[in-house]
C-alpha cells in the first residue's frame, strides 16, 4: 500500500476533515504549498484561498481564510480561522465581504494593507472559480 498522509482541518466551530490523504494543496501566504507524506516538517500561515484535498484519486475542497497548516512527521494539521466545505459556500457573504475590503483597502498601509490585498484576492478567486 502507497505511503499517506495523517491530515486534520480544524476551524474555531469543528473539525472538517480528518483522514490520510495522498496530497493537500494549500494557499500560503508565501506561495501555495504541497504536501505529500514523509514531506519535510514546517509551519507555514495560510491566506484566503483552496485548500485541496486528494485521496484516492478524487479531490475535496475547502474554502479557507488564514490560520496555519503544521507538517510534522506524525502529518500535516490545518488551523483555519475560517474554514468551509466549498460545496457550502454562501456566494453573497463572499460578495458582501469583497465590498467591505475594497471599500477600505484604500484606508490601509503596510502589513494590514497586504494582508486586506492577499484576503480580496483570495475572495476574488474563490468567486470566479
């Protein structure tokens, strides 16, 4: 049997994923991430964006807005400020949300200014995707 990977999505509310997977994909506020097992440990934060779930073959997504994924050699957990299932995904809160930052980001400087852009963004992909 090919090796897995132990992979855990946790949000404030609950647990959305638990199982061994063949490979997640996550948005990293550095660049996107790919871990697959026996990955190199590391610590990474996550900006809004698609964290893809591979197993078997077949791909479960999940729409994410910052938190930290953790690669361990026990495997890789995700703590997600905000997490859903993208089956579930409310269109109009996303919407209603890309109003708000553009309506602000003007407002911003520095870190909270980049962080508002990486978060547009992100919303921005999720929407046309």
């Amino acid at each position: 049997m090919a090796d897995t990977l132990q992979f855990s999505l946790v949000s404030p509310e609950r647990e959305l994923y638990s199982g061994n997977v063949d490979q997640v994909d996550i948005p990293g506020t550095e660049g996107n991430l790919g871990v697959m097992p026996n990955h190199s440990p590391l610590m990474a934060a996550i900006r809004t964006g698609v964290i893809t779930v591979t197993e078997n073959g077949a791909e479960t997504q999940f729409f994410v807005q910052g938190g930290f994924a953790d690669v361990t050699p026990s495997g890789l957990t995700v703590l997600a400020e905000k997490a859903v299932a993208m089956d579930a995904l409310n269109e109009a809160d996303i919407e209603a949300e890309i109003a708000v930052l553009e309506a602000n980001l003007p407002k911003l400087t520095g870190d909270a200014a980049l962080a508002a852009a990486q978060n547009l963004d992100g919303l921005k992909a999720v929407l046309s995707a």
